[in-house]
C-alpha cells in the first residue's frame, strides 16, 4: 500500500528520497511545488540543470555533483538543522526557525512548513528508520563475512526495537508530543507508511522469507509490541529505561510461544480438514459404486 | 518511506533493487503468487476427487508443473521483497472448492475448468509480458523470462484439457464463462490487495 502524499507532506517525500535526487519520479513533485509556491518557478526544471536564480549551498555534503540544490534538500536540511532545538521548543514552528537561523536563513523558512510541526515529526523518523536500515545492514554484512554470529530471531527482535527506540532518548521529553500529533488524521497515512516499512526492514534483516499470511500475523504482531513498548518508554523513569527492555523482551518471548501455537492450531485444522474430505470421497464412492450395483 | 526503500540492497538473495519500477513489480509478482497458488489449490481439489480414476496422472503431472510455479514466486517474492496478497487464506479454500466441485462434475468436468483457468492465465501472462516489454525489458530480462516460461506450461495445460474432452463437459460455455469471471475478480482483488 503506497499512499500519495498531498503537498505539505513534501518535506517528508525531502528527507526520504535524499539519495533520489536526480530520479524521474521527482517530476510529479516539482509540478506540485509550482502551485504552492509561485517565487519558485525554478521548480519546474528537473534538478540536473546547474543553472538556476537561486543562490547555491555547497560545501554542505550531500550535493550530488550539482551545485544547485533542490527544494526538497533544502527542506530536508533546515529539518535536520531544526532537531537540535526540539528538547527546547518542542516539535513545533519555532524550533524549524531555529534551525533555519542555524543554516543562515531567515526565520520565516518556517513558513515552508505545517504550523503544527508535522514535517519535523515525519522527517525523525524517517530518519531513524534509516539509520535503523543501516545499522541492521550493516550487521547482515558482518554476519556474512564471518565476523559476528547469526543471532536468534527473538534477541535479533528485541535488539532492533531497543536500538529503533533508544534514538528517541534525546527527544523523549516531547516524544508525547510528537505521537499525538501523528495521530492527526492528516498525518496517518504517511506515519502508518513509516511504521509499517520500519517493521518490514525489521522482518526482512531478521531474515523472515513467508510468503504466506504469515508474512502479516508476524508484522502485526511486532507493530504491536513495538508500539506497546513506545508507550511503555514514555512513562518510564527506570536508570536507562531498563524497565522498558524487560517489558520488551516479554513481549518477544510471547509472541515467539505465540508463533508455536499457531502451528499445532494449523496442524490441528489440517487433519480436520483431511478427515472431513476423506468421508466426502468415500462417501461419494460409495454412491458411485452403489449406483453401479 | 516506500521511496527511500528502493535503493535498498535486498540480502538474502542477489536481485538489485536499485531503479525497480515497485509499484509495477509488486503487483505482478503479487498476482502472480497469489495465481500460482490457487492452481495449486485447484489441482489440489481435483485430484482429492479424481485422483484415483483415470486422468488421476494428467492431473498429477499439471499439478506437479504447478508447484514448482509456486515455488519459484516464493522465491521471487522473497527477492524482490514484495508482499503477499492477504486475501491467500480465501483462495486456499475457494481454490480446492472450484477444484473438488469441478471434478464432481466428472473428468470432463474437471478439464473444462482446467481449460478456462488455464486460458485466463495465459492471457493474463501475455499482458504482464507486454508491460514488461514497455517498461525495460534489459532491467525485467530474468523476470521476463520466467513469466513467458509459465505462460507456455499454462497454454500446455490448457490444450492438454481440450484434448481430455473438457468441451464435452456439461454446460461447457456456462462453466467456462462463470469461471473466467471468477479468476478476473481473483485478478483484480490479489494485484491491489
């Protein structure tokens, strides 16, 4: 399920598709972006041409080999810059500013931007998820080559949810903050998008391969404790959240007894069902050879 | 995010997803699975009825053919790290019942529902092979190759059910059209759901 973003959710396509700049798909982007803002007609242009009106950032990273740089980076930088200010200010417009200011641009770049912060929540965890995406990447690689064990699937789990969460700590003050503004009906789509790829990524580097309705029992069932032990974070005051990984791991170890309930209910189903086709033949052969007699 | 996504390296095995057109493979793949399995499941249900008579082996060895289908879209969907349709539970069931039923209907019966799956199928192939084509065939080459590879086992299938009679079965056109509606409907819901 891939959902259209509607405009003010641009910031969020920003941070996500960094490392797609220059891919074709950014055409319906840049046509949407000419309607919102009409100082930057620029936007109509594909991101390739070099030349364009607007001043050039380089020296920042990230540049590709253009030294012009798109909306969309742009946005994704004045996002970045602005969670340094979140512990103070909250998810909120005068954070963005601050990190506009921080960059060197006016305060109004805030004015790009939802009022309510929303972009800046998205583009977290966007973040993070990334982050999440590389570290779990980069453990596959040491597995592979050797240098590390393969771990077992629930202590893999409850790594994976420790590390996604103990990126909130910074911001964990706010973090309440920031889930009920992404239960604002205009921001479901794209958070329910972020949380439901996380917990793919998640399956895909634990090495889950169902391609069954498993493939669903086993995601629902870790949005579950991951988001139980989200809640569980926000209230705890444990020396370095431990309260919070003891919860974790219960939830694992239930959901892995879980998983081997599931299977003696299947089997059992299975030889019912067996049972029940094995008197409709002979009942139907017997019919058969009834009416031959 | 779905976009940031494509540029993933898929692990376990050696497909790149670097520049895949997603929301075009998932559908195909899913579809596909989501076909392969309930042939599966047809030729599951008519081989619990006529397993014992004597098309009990043609329907065996298209039932076999089908497996391997499967097992090859496990792996692709596993590779291209799509999902699977969540409506899988239902045709398991609608599947083996359409198979079963069929059979019921005695030998013919069951090759008249062979041909028209079969036909749906094949058609269905050749418009996943045409879009294929019109996006990149040098990108899909591997994709593409094994879709026509099915595609001829399925035509296979079907002309081996014309040559059992499946024509002669009882109310041949009512079957065959009621059929083919059904696997458009399955088309439609697996390729979004």
């Amino acid at each position: 399920v891939r959902c259209q973003l509607s405009p003010p959710h641009r910031a969020l396509q920003a941070s996500a598709v960094l490392r797609r700049v220059s891919d074709e798909q950014k055409e319906p982007l840049a046509s949407s972006s000419q309607q919102q803002f009409d100082s930057h007609p620029t936007n109509h242009q594909p991101e390739q041409e070099p030349q364009g009106p607007r001043p050039s950032y380089t020296g920042q990273g990230g540049q590709e080999s253009e030294d012009y740089e798109s909306e969309e980076q742009l946005q994704h930088r004045i996002l970045t810059a602005a969670l340094e200010f979140v512990p103070e200010h909250g998810w909120t417009a005068e954070a963005i500013a601050e990190g506009a200011k921080t960059l060197g641009l006016s305060a109004a770049a805030a004015g790009m931007f939802h009022s309510d912060g929303s972009e800046l929540i998205l583009h977290f965890v966007s973040q993070c998820n990334t982050k999440l995406s590389e570290l779990l990447e980069q453990e596959q690689k040491l597995v592979q080559l050797g240098e590390a064990e393969k771990k077992p699937t629930d202590q893999f789990l409850r790594d994976a949810v420790q590390a996604r969460l103990r990126m909130l700590i910074p911001y964990i003050e706010k973090w309440p903050q920031a889930l009920s503004i992404l239960l604002l009906p205009h921001n479901i789509p794209s958070g329910l998008n972020l949380l439901t790829s996380m917990i793919d990524d998640i399956w895909h580097y634990a090495g889950d391969q169902s391609t069954d309705f498993n493939w669903y029992t086993r995601r629902a069932v870790l949005t579950g404790i991951y988001n139980t032990t989200e809640l569980v974070m926000m209230q705890d005051s444990s020396p370095d959240f431990e309260d919070t990984w003891r919860f974790l791991e219960n939830r694992v170890a239930d959901a892995m007894n879980m998983g081997s309930t599931a299977n003696q209910v299947q089997s059992t189903g299975e030889a019912v069902v067996q049972g029940l086709m094995g008197a409709a033949v002979t009942v139907s052969s017997a019919e058969t050879s009834r009416a031959v007699r | 995010v779905p976009a940031g996504r494509v540029s993933l390296r898929c692990c376990s095995t050696r497909v790149s997803l670097e520049g895949v057109n997603r929301p075009v493979i998932d559908r195909i793949i899913r579809v596909d699975h989501a076909g392969e399995y309930g042939a599966n499941r047809i030729y599951a249900g008519q081989m619990a009825v006529l397993g014992r008579s004597s098309v009990g082996p043609v329907i065996q060895q298209m039932w076999n053919q089908e497996k391997d289908h499967l097992k090859k879209f496990n792996e692709l969907m596993v590779a291209y790290r799509v999902r699977p349709t969540v409506l899988l539970p239902f045709w398991n069931v609608a599947g083996f019942v359409l198979g079963a039923g069929s059979a019921l209907l005695g030998k013919k019966g069951a090759m008249a529902c062979t041909v028209a799956v079969e036909e749906s199928i094949s058609d269905h192939y050749n418009s996943q092979i045409r879009t294929l084509m019109e996006e990149d065939p040098e990108k899909y080459k591997e994709l593409l190759q094994v879709i026509k590879q099915f595609r001829d086992d399925e035509r296979e299938h079907h002309d081996i059910g014309l040559e059992h009679d499946a024509e002669a079965a009882p109310a041949y056109s009512v079957l065959k059209t009621a059929i083919q509606l059904g696997c458009k409907a399955a088309i439609f819901l697996s390729e979004r759901i």
